[in-house]
C-alpha cells in the first residue's frame, strides 16, 4: 500500500520503515481472512417500531437501501468498535458515573466544570446498563449523510420530537438530556463508491476508509450520548434556543458558537470532547486519516494534543509536540478480520491499542517554544531519533521507536498489532 503517492505524503519516512509498519511485502494470505460478521446496531437501522420517526432524516429508504451495500461493513466495524469492553466501559462511565464539579475549580463562559471517573461496578453490570442506554439512544437519535462543513462528522442537539428532552439512562419518564442529530459527511459514500468501482486494487483503500468512517460514527455517537445523558446540556440548550429568539425578535443573528453547551471532562483529561474522549479509552490515542486521502495510511496521536481541541480546553496546556504515528497494517486488517475478533481475549480492554513505532513529530509555533525546550517535555517521552530543538529548526522530523535487538511490545493483549495466523 505504500506506493508513490503514499511516499510523496510522507517524504520523512524511509524505504525500511514502511517495511516495519507492515505496507511492504504483505505475507502470502495475509488478506484471506477479511471481511466481518455478526450483528449490526440498531443505531445504524433505517427505522424502529415505536419510534416517532425514521432514524435517517434526510434520506428516504430506497436512497438508503441503495447505500446499504457500500456501508455495511462500515456498520459491522462500527458495531464491534461500540460493543467492545473498553467502548462499553467508557460509555457506561460517561452516561452513569457520578459528576463533581473540578478540583481545583475550573469555569468555561462563566459556567462550572464536571469531571467523572472510573468506579467499582462490576464489569458485568457496567456492560449491561451501557448497552441498554445505547439501546434506547436508537429509539430517539437521528442521522444523516450531508455537509458536515470542515468536519467529517457532527453532533447537533435537538428538541425535535422531543420538546422536553430525553431519558437514555432507565425506563422512567424522567428527562435528563437532550436528542441528538448525527450528520456524517457525504463525502465517505462517495469515496466509498468510488473505491467500489475500482475493484481489488482499491481493497486496501477501502478498508482505510472504511475504518475511518466507523470511528467517526462512533466518535460522533460518544457526543451524542454525552447530550442524550446531561441535564445541564438539555437547559443549555432550552436557554440557547430562547437567546436565539430573542437576538432574532431584535433582529440580531446570534452565533452559533455563543451556545454555553459544556461537555464533561472525563479523569484527568484537560479538554472537554467525548469524541476523543471515547478513542484515546478504546485506541488508546485519536485516529485520523490525513489530508483525507484513502492513499494514505491512518494514523494515531497521543490525545489530548494541540492539534486537535482548542477550543475544548478546559485546563492546563498542550505540550509542545505532538507525535503522528503511522498505524501498521497488521491492525487494519485485524480490526477487519472476522479471524481476528474470534480471537480476542474476553474482556480484554487494550484489544484495539494501536502500537506506535513510525512517525512524524510535529512542534507548534515556533514563538511557542521556550529557548531551553528539549524532547524530554514531548509527549512522548525521549525515542531514539530525538534530538535537541532550537528555534529556527525545522518544525517536524521522523521519530522511530526501533532499537537494536529490543523489542517493541504489542499493547494489545489481543495482538492487533501483529499478523493473524
């Protein structure tokens, strides 16, 4: 998968560390177990009886049946990525663990800061109530495919339906949330359609793609959940849509952006975004596609980062750089390996870590970076290609964590990272 243009992307990483990620020289029968089975969520369904609405908003069932075929893998991926025991864990701590306000306190547009935790349910129990609030989050979400703007996916609140919000934590008729509406970029189906028509060649990209869309679904879900399950969102939003009214009655236009809609901050994360939230606890760091091309490889950064969040900083500061680490091709063909999931150990909570051994460094601003700044403050820690920085140097450089005769540990217990038998 590492052709030219793979290359001309990433002009830093060498001819041999592609051959350690894995993109050249692919073992014989190395893409024989492809292809996912089991169920797919009825988060991904057109509709459900005793819904007041089809889940798909803007698109009528024959549009989504014609759609259906290119996207259910994307689904059975999803589903696996959302049912998994580290994605069960983190929702069912986003949607029931006890809030508290920041110790030390912290605001944001005037408005206090919660953090959750991690507590002692049984693993068991937290699995179950998490996926019946998913269960009844299908009842009352909607999706649809569109413009997303800069964003490749979006989570909207919304009192359609549901003047009075929403309850996806039990069965009572208490509200304590808002629903949500889930736009996914359009541009996945057409790219996806598009790989479709190129045949085999186009496999791998396909599955690149394909494995972003899922994580973003998912991303975009973790948002969703976090509006569906929060009392405090649910007012803000009810004062929002009463501010807008007034601003417009006066003919003003108020910005969207002014919504004092505050997410929680989950342990001792800085930054307030679930979505980032959920992959850092499931991949153990965020996943992207650069410059959103199919002809590139994934890759995974230590979150939170400069990179991603400004504006959801909520306190302390980003380090100086951050390292984008190119995902080996042994986890994106596990991840869509029915073999693969067959033999994930149960309950394993580090199965989709992705290991980091290539990539790039990247260091903000120059005026940013303090005279006396060394790797050591990094937030990686030192490897061995570190070196010293001074201002005027470049503002990126190839890392590898590869050593002589030392071997870099898989941080899956599962073995995501290394090619299925």
């Amino acid at each position: 998968m590492a052709n030219a243009e793979t290359r001309r992307q990433w002009t830093m990483i060498l001819d041999q560390d592609w051959e350690a990620l894995g993109y050249v020289g692919l073992p014989d029968g190395s893409g024989q177990h492809l292809g996912l089975e089991g169920e797919i969520h009825e988060l991904f369904d057109y509709a459900i009886d005793g819904r007041p609405a089809p889940i798909w908003r803007d698109q009528t069932l024959p549009q989504y049946n014609a759609i259906r075929g290119v996207l259910e893998p994307v689904f059975r991926l999803a589903t696996k990525f959302l049912l998994c025991p580290a994605s069960l864990d983190w929702f069912y701590y986003l949607i029931y663990a006890p809030r508290a306000v920041t110790h030390p306190l912290v605001q944001h547009n005037g408005a206090d800061v919660y953090e959750y935790r991690r507590d002692d349910t049984p693993m068991e129990t937290r699995h179950a109530m998490a996926r019946a609030a998913l269960r009844r989050l299908a009842m009352i979400h909607t999706i649809s495919l569109g413009d997303s703007g800069s964003d490749e996916g979006l989570m909207q609140p919304s009192t359609t339906y549901y003047e009075h919000g929403v309850n996806i934590k039990d069965d009572s008729s208490t509200k304590s949330g808002i629903r949500p509406h889930i736009t996914i970029s359009s541009w996945f189906v057409r790219e996806l359609m598009d790989l479709c028509m190129e045949g085999k060649l186009a496999e791998l990209r396909m599955l690149t793609m394909g494995t972003k869309m899922a994580l973003t679904w998912i991303h975009e879900l973790a948002h969703g959940a976090a509006a569906a399950s929060s009392l405090r969102i649910l007012r803000a939003f009810k004062q929002e849509i009463t501010l807008r009214a007034w601003a417009y009655v006066n003919g003003f236009q108020r910005d969207p952006k002014e919504a004092n809609i505050n997410e929680d901050l989950f342990e001792d994360e800085n930054s307030a975004e679930p979505g980032y939230s959920w992959e850092n606890f499931v991949f153990g760091g965020n996943v992207e596609l650069p410059n959103s091309n199919s002809s590139s490889p994934l890759a995974v950064f230590k979150w939170p980062n400069f990179l991603k969040g400004k504006k959801d900083l909520r306190r302390g500061g980003w380090k100086p750089s951050v390292t984008e680490y190119i995902v080996p091709m042994q986890w994106l063909l596990n991840v869509n390996s029915q073999t693969w999931w067959d033999s994930v150990v149960d309950g394993d909570t580090t199965a989709l870590y992705i290991k980091r051994i290539i990539g790039i460094r990247i260091f903000r601003a120059y005026t940013d970076v303090p005279d006396d700044w060394s790797a050591s403050q990094s937030s990686e820690g030192i490897w061995p290609t570190d070196r010293h920085r001074s201002l005027g140097s470049s503002n990126s450089y190839r890392v590898s964590r590869i050593q002589p005769g030392v071997k870099i540990q898989d941080p899956s217990r599962s073995r995501a990272n290394q090619w299925v038998d």
